[in-house]
C-alpha cells in the first residue's frame, strides 16, 4: 500500500471511494489518484461496471398515470 495524495494511503482511499463516488464530486481529480496506479486501475474497473449496469438496467420514466395515482393517495392521505 502506498501513502500519498491527500495523505490517504490505499486502504484508507478506498474506505472513502463510495463516500467520494455518492457525493457526485470528480473522483478521478482526487489527489491520491495522480500517485496511485492500483487506484486508479480500480476506479476505471467501477466505471466499467457501473456503465453495464447502466445499460442492462436503462432508467425508464414511469407513465403519467402513475405519478397521478400517487398524487391521488397521497392527497386521501391528508385528510
């Protein structure tokens, strides 16, 4: 394991590398990534996975009537 970039060794980045992936920021600018081929090659691995299940799985936008039932129920909720 190697420490640099941000002070983090290999072990400590990837304990953080969920937490850095959900927060939307650009993980690939991290500093311990400049430093870090082992790093690197496993954030290029997440991409990797992360892209096929994108297109086994494509986000589909459900039909209008079912926003409309859920507006439905949650204003029967209310009262």
């Amino acid at each position: 394991m190697t420490r640099n970039g941000n002070n983090l060794n290999c072990a400590d980045f990837q304990a953080r590398l969920p937490e850095l992936i959900a927060s939307g920021e650009d993980v690939s600018s991290h500093p311990h990534l400049q430093t870090c081929e082992l790093c690197r090659a496993l954030l290029a691995d997440l991409e990797t996975i992360a892209e096929a299940a994108r297109q086994l799985f494509p986000s589909v936008e459900p039909p209008d009537e079912v926003w409309e039932h859920i507006e439905s129920a949650i204003k029967k909720e209310k009262k």
